[in-house]
C-alpha cells in the first residue's frame, strides 16, 4: 500500500467565521496498484493526480446525496383473462390439484 500526501491550496488552517477550514493537506492511503492506475488515467487526460481525486471524491458525495437509486418493479402481470378461457376457473383449479390429498 502506498502512502502520499494531496497538497491543498494555502493557507491551510483558514477558519472562516463559519468554521469551515477550507483546503486542507492530508494523507490518504491507497492500494498501489490502484495509485498507478489512476496516477496513468490521469496524465492520459492531462490531470493532476489531485484533480483527479477531487473529481472522483465529488461524483461519490454528489451520487450519494441523491440516495440509492429507485427499485421498480417491472410489470410481470399477465394479458388477460385466464390461461385457457375455454375452462372455468373451477375446472382449473380442480386439474391443479387432481391426484392430491385424497
């Protein structure tokens, strides 16, 4: 695992009068094979490695402030009446369950 340090912008301890520290320095820990595909990806598309964990770091928070996404059911219901509508509902039942019980 390789450890590095995201440089932020100065000053680094600024405190507004809402509390916020703006840009802070901090290490993050990060498979190396994981480090040296991004650090790749990112030169390819004339980044920094920075942006791009800024970039990556901002769609995760932005995805998970949307919640999860929706389950739909999808519609499984069948298109009419019933499966063969030469035969009562009664009839069907009855070959159903012919042979059990008594």
């Amino acid at each position: 695992m390789l450890t590095f340090q995201i440089r932020a912008p100065k000053p680094y301890n600024l405190i507004s009068e809402y509390g916020s520290m703006g840009a802070v320095k901090t290490t993050v820990e990060i498979a190396d094979s994981l480090f040296a595909e991004a650090k790749a990806y990112a030169q390819a598309h004339g980044q920094s490695l920075r942006e791009l964990l800024e970039e990556g770091l901002r769609l995760a928070l932005e995805r998970n402030r949307r919640g999860p996404k929706r389950f739909r059911l999808r519609d499984g219901s069948f298109q009419g009446g019933s499966p063969s509508p030469a035969l009562p509902w009664a009839e069907i039942r009855q070959r159903i369950y012919e042979g059990r019980g008594e």
